[in-house]
C-alpha cells in the first residue's frame, strides 16, 4: 500500500502500479476504528487549522466512515 496525499500522486500509483493507495485522512479513520485515535473529528480539524489542506468533503467522509464501521 502507497500513503500518498497528493491527487496527482495517487492517481499515477493505482493506475499505472496498480498499488492500493491511502491519504492522510484514511490512515487516521483506520486508527480510529483500532482504538488508538479517540477523536478523529478534533484530530482532523486540528490538521486543518495547523496548514494542512484537508476539504470539509473529506473530513465528513471520513468521520462518516468510521462510524459505519465499529
């Protein structure tokens, strides 16, 4: 698996290397369903506040998918 955040990065890793790839954002859900990440939604909106570019899109699929899940 590739962790890459930027779009033109993880478009060229599925489609041409055919690798599985996950941004910053699926990481963190991924710890929050194993228990290590109690808050992902302050964690997220954290990340954002501090200069990283994370859309409101993004943050609520996120939060999204780790309710569905555990």
């Amino acid at each position: 698996m590739a962790i890459i955040d930027e779009k033109r990065g993880r478009r060229i890793a599925q489609s041409i290397y055919g690798l599985p790839v996950k941004g910053t954002a699926g990481l963190l859900v991924d710890a929050h369903r194993l228990g290590l990440l109690m808050d992902l939604r302050d964690t997220l909106l954290a990340l954002k506040g501090a200069g990283y570019f994370l859309s409101d899109q993004v943050i609520e699929a996120a939060c999204t998918a780790a309710q569905g899940h555990g």
